[in-house]
C-alpha cells in the first residue's frame, strides 16, 4: 500500500505558502470597506441617531454591507485596468 500525498486537488492547497499567509480577495474586499463604512458613518451619524430611521443597528448594517460591495467593485475595476 502506498500513500500519496498529493494536494493539487484539496481546497486549501494556497492558503499557506511557505512562511506567509495568503489572504484571499474578500479579506481585502472587508479591509477596504470597512474604511469606507468609517467614512460613511461619520458623515450620516447625524441623521442615524435623530429618529428618523427605524433600527440605527440596521442601518450601520446595510452601510457596511453597501461599502463592502463598493470596496469589492473598486478591486474589479483596479486590477482590469
């Protein structure tokens, strides 16, 4: 009986190479809007905060989301120029 150790075929082949870590594209995509939602609730802490909108929490959420998908869209367009 022979083992093989053969790891072309396993889904965390490129997570570690060598003595770094690969991050994958998303961790960039979050690092990104995650600054983005900074700004954003700096400016719209205001209007968060006043009553005007229903769930505050719900809507620090949806920025967030919003800016993550922002952040993802400003890669694509990056790295196709």
């Amino acid at each position: 009986m022979t083992l093989r150790f053969i790891t072309s075929g396993l889904p965390l082949q490129d997570l570690i190479v060598g003595a770094s870590v690969y991050f994958p594209p998303l961790f960039y995509a979050v690092a990104l809007g995650f600054f983005l939602w900074l700004l954003a609730h700096r400016l719209l802490r205001g209007w968060i905060y006043a009553g005007d909108i229903w769930h505050p929490l719900l809507m620090d959420l949806s920025l967030f989301v919003i800016s993550v998908a922002l952040a993802q869209a400003l890669l694509i367009a990056w790295t196709s120029l």
